[in-house]
C-alpha cells in the first residue's frame, strides 16, 4: 500500500520474533567436559607426514 499504512491494515505491528521462532525453546546445561576438537586435525596432518 501506498503511504506506508500497510500494516494498519493487515493488523497491530508485533515486536517479537518472526513466527517461525515464536514456539521454540532452547535448554541450556552445564558439561563436566568439553573436548574442542582442537588437535583432530593435526593429528591427520602428523600421520600423514610419516
């Protein structure tokens, strides 16, 4: 629509997330261990040298 009023026409302007977020919920829980897999890589470039 021309003017700019096309979301008093379709309905109220919501300032929340996009629909497809709305019902999401995330969980969130400490680990006791967290391995980064930091060295995986290195370790091919170490095999593959010898």
């Amino acid at each position: 629509m021309i003017g700019g009023y096309a979301q008093l026409a379709y309905g109220f302007n919501y300032y929340g997330t996009v629909g497809s977020n709305r019902d999401e919920f995330i969980m969130i829980r400490k680990m006791k261990n967290i391995n980064w897999l930091d060295d995986e890589g290195r370790d091919q470039v170490q095999e593959a040298k010898k």
